[in-house]
C-alpha cells in the first residue's frame, strides 16, 4: 500500500473510533470521510462495506483481548486471568457507545454484521473458561454464552453513564462466577 493510502486508512480509522465513542457504532460513513478529510469513494476503497470499517476499527482491541485470553488459558491461577480478561473486556466493550447492544444480539446470530467480531473472542474466551473450570476456581455450570451476556451487560450499563452501578454490577458478576472455594 503507498504512503498516502495508508495514511488515509489510518485516519478514517482513528475518526471512526472517535465517532463511535461520540455517536455509537452505527456512525455515518460519510461522516467518517468528512472528519478524516478524504472522500467517500476513498473510504469504500478501504473499507467496501460498514461492517469492514467498524470490524477494523475494533479489531485490534479485540485480537489482543483474544491473545491475552489464549495466552492466559495455560496460566498457573486461570481463574484470576479470567476474572481479569472479563474486566478488561466489559471496559473495552462499554468504549463505544452501542457495541455490546450489538454484541449481545449478534453473539448466537450468525446473518449479524457482528457475529464474527464475537466469534473472534468466544474461542478464545472459552478455552480460558474451561481451563478456569478445571481448576475449580470458576463454577462449572457458566457457559461462553453466559460469561458473553453478562460482559456485555455491564457494558451496556456502564455506557448509561452510572460507572458506580457498572462497576457494582461487575463485581456482583465476578463473585458470582467464582465457586465457593474459590
């Protein structure tokens, strides 16, 4: 890619991450354009379809939430990784206004636009889980499915604005994910 594209690339990026931490993820792609100073046909070139450009937008983020969750299975205390990657991911996810809305809808719905930005985080997710499992540290009756819905949840409150409730209801999640040995 020349110089000049990937200039133009990584400017619609970092105004369609912005703009998604002001407007929600369903931001105008003309917008994005406007506010990165390139045209829209530029935009389409990089990025052909909404789904294109807001799963590259959030994509480093959620590989590296993916990584550390793959990285963190093997773990000696699989448990507290688990605890921790759930923290980080809620955080993340409460970042731009109206993902884990989608998040949550689009987790067992394969025709979403989301669903494969989920996929990129269940697998991984769910290896941690499983390991957390086995150690006895997190109960066995928690599904993916479960852990998904709850990181999202809180998410979802913590962008209503109230971060004391979010963070309670984090907490509440946390010790409910625990086993009583634990």
């Amino acid at each position: 890619m020349r110089a000049d594209a990937r200039r133009n690339r990584e400017r619609v990026l970092t105004e369609a991450r912005q703009m998604m931490k002001e407007d929600g993820v369903d931001v105008s792609l003309r917008e994005v354009a406007r506010r990165a100073e390139v045209g829209i046909g530029t935009l389409y070139r990089h990025f052909p379809t909404r789904e294109a450009l807001i799963r590259a937008a959030l994509m480093d983020g959620i590989e590296n939430l993916a990584r550390w969750a793959e990285d963190s299975a093997d773990a000696e205390d699989p448990g507290e990784k688990l605890v921790a990657w759930v923290r980080s991911f809620a955080l993340g996810a409460a970042r731009y206004r109206g993902l884990p809305d989608h998040m949550l809808s689009a987790a067992t719905d394969a025709s979403s636009n989301f669903y494969r930005i989920c996929q990129t985080l269940t697998a991984p997710g769910e290896k941690l889980l499983a390991r957390a499992q086995a150690t006895g540290e997190i109960r066995a009756d928690v599904t993916v499915d479960d852990l998904f819905a709850a990181v999202n949840a809180v998410g979802w409150v913590a962008q209503t604005g109230d971060r004391d409730r979010a963070t309670t209801l984090l907490e509440l999640v946390l010790d409910g994910l625990r086993t009583r040995t634990a």
